[in-house]
C-alpha cells in the first residue's frame, strides 16, 4: 500500500511533468520524446551512481515522464463531452426556482443565479464591475467557495443521521454524490473540480478507521488526479489560482492562525483573526500571479473579504430554503436582505479612491 509520504514524492514529478509539457512548443512530438528520454536517461546514470537512492531516482523520473506523456496525448483526445441531459434539465430548473422565488429586488435573483449556477450575464454591468473593482470577482466565479457552503449545508441537513459508523458512510456517500451532480450540472469548472476532489479525499480520510486527514496530501493527491484526467487544465487561470490558494491555506494558515494566543474555542476575536490568517494566505500566493497576468492589485483586499465572505455565505444558506415552495417570507426578505447588503458593501470598497 502506497504510504502518505508516497503521495508528495509521486504528486511532485508528475506535475513537474504536465508543467514542462505544457509550456514546450506545440506541433509535433519530438520535444516530448527528447524531455523524455533525456529525463530517463540521467536518472540511468544515477541509478548506477549511487545504488539504492538512484533507483528512488528512477521511480521519481518515471513520474516525470508520465506527466510529459500525459499532457501530449490529451491534446490528441479532443474536447471533453459536455453535461449530460439530466444536470441539463436541472440546471433549468434551478433557474426557474431562483426567477419564482419572488425577491423583491430584481439584482438578487440574478446575483444568486451567478452565486449558485454560474450565470451572470443577467447581472447589471456596474455591478460586476464593483465586484472586480473591490477585489471580489473570486465570488463571482463558481470556486471551493462555493462548493464548501453547499457541502456544509448538506452536513447540517444530515447531521439527525447520526454518528455510527453507517451513518457516517451514509452521509458522506450522500454529499460526495450531491457535489458530483452540482459539478455536472454547472460546467465543471477547474476550481470546482478541485473542490470535489479535495471532499472526496477528505470523506475517504475521514471513514477510514486511524487514517489522519493530512491536507498537504489531500492537496498532492488532488492535484495528481485532476492532472491525470485532465492534464491541459494546467493553462487555466482558475485552475492556478484555485491551487496557489489552498497551497497558501495548506502551508501558511496553520502557522499564521497558531499566532493569536491560546484561549476560548468560541472566542470572536479568534474568528477574526482566523479569517484574516485565511485572506493573508491566500493573497500571499496568488498576488503574484493576478499581478502578472492583469497588472493590478486589490487594495483593500482584507477589508473585501472579511465583509464579503459571511455576507456571501449568509445569503446562500438563506436563499437556499427561499427556493422551496411555502417557505415562510421572512427568510425570503432576510435572504433578499443579505444580497442587497452584499452589493452595497462591495459598492462602497469599490468607490474608495
């Protein structure tokens, strides 16, 4: 059986290997052959080299070769099929219930079809621009954000389950298969699959009896297989991000959030300071990449996000049941509220010079 520190040591490699693919020229397969051979060929000589640690040479090479090999034949498989007819139709469906639920504001609706499906092109344009001017156009695209508000709702719906042994596969299989269908139903996108891919992982750690949920291995493991399945998405902007992100919250949340002094679990202080920790880490390792790529850096990035998040994350959980028939009005209003306290803020970040 593969041991934890097996799945670093392979993850590693086999990225290295799609990442070199990916930005050798296109056209032709010499380039790949040549990387290669070459890579096989050194770890031959080490492996003579140095005995034992040239044959961990080998192996770690071979990983590197496979994710060469991995992205040049995903370019010949052509693009991937598209949602099937069920996720279709229930997309639509969530659409119809998001326009039926009756918000008396008409931005909400459209605001919760861009939160929960995707869709913004009914969203007014200077809202979408306040969005991206506060630095909060991450809220906009369907990430882990969003994905983890959803899983957390489900868990709370199936908490009365229990907390026996069945009870607890029960529950996970029930979630992993929800997130699977919401995956298909919005587009699967990178940061969305990556999400997936570390509830899935998690639920495996967690039903497997003396198993720690390590997450730098959750992290390697999928990574590996999301770049196994799919290794172009290597180029996709939300594919880096999404995992600069949780490389930032995997390495330096932990040690950033140990700094506030040992107290009371419940302590809102400690909340504060966690979701600051959280916003820092994150920013840490994608800064630099967002500065490449557009040129620009939010500046109020900590005040964006310490407002933006809860309020994101209360109008979700609130306009969830408002989509059901005969919810009571008050948690339409209250859900209604939320989004529309959600933009003003975001507003008011974006005006500031």
């Amino acid at each position: 059986m593969v041991v934890e520190k097996d799945i670093v040591a392979i993850s590693i490699p086999f990225s290295a290997g799609v990442v070199t693919a990916a930005l050798l020229p296109p056209g032709g397969d010499a380039p790949y052959w040549l990387a290669a051979g070459s890579c096989l060929a050194a770890a031959g000589l080490l492996a003579l080299a140095c005995g034992r640690g040239g044959r961990i040479g080998v192996v770690l090479a071979l990983f590197y070769c496979l994710g060469v090999f991995c992205h040049a034949t995903a370019l010949c498989a052509g693009p991937a099929p598209g949602p099937r007819l069920p996720a279709e139709r229930a997309l639509q469906g969530l659409l119809r219930a998001i326009d039926g639920a009756g918000f008396a504001h008409a931005g909400t609706a459209q605001l919760l079809k861009a939160l929960l499906a995707g869709q913004r092109s009914g969203m007014d344009p200077q809202t979408v621009a306040a969005f991206r001017a506060a630095g909060a156009s991450h809220i906009l695209a369907l990430s882990g954000l969003h994905l983890g508000i959803l899983y957390g709702f489900l868990q709370g719906l199936l908490r009365p389950l229990g907390h026996s042994r069945a009870a607890a596969a029960l529950r996970s299989t029930a979630c992993v298969a929800a997130a699977a269908f919401y995956l298909a139903m919005t587009g699967a996108s990178p940061s969305l699959v990556r999400a997936f891919l570390f509830i899935v992982f998690g639920e495996i750690a967690r039903l497997l009896p003396g198993r720690r949920r390590r997450s730098v291995n959750v992290f390697c493991a999928a990574l590996t297989v999301q770049l196994a399945v799919s290794p172009t998405v290597v180029g996709s902007l939300g594919f880096q991000l999404s995992y600069l992100a949780m490389l930032g919250i995997v390495l330096v949340f932990p040690r950033l959030e140990a700094w506030y002094p040992d107290g009371r679990r419940r302590d809102p202080v400690r909340r504060i300071w966690s979701a600051v920790a959280l916003t820092l880490s994150c920013q840490l390792f994608t800064a630099p990449l967002v500065w490449v790529r557009f040129h620009s850096f939010p500046k109020y990035f900590l005040l964006t996000n310490l407002g933006a998040l809860p309020l994101t994350e209360g109008f979700i959980l609130c306009a969830l049941p408002a989509l059901l028939p005969g919810c009571p009005q008050g948690i339409n209003n209250l859900a209604d509220a939320l989004g529309q306290t959600l933009v003003f803020f975001l507003e008011a970040i974006a005006s500031i010079p």
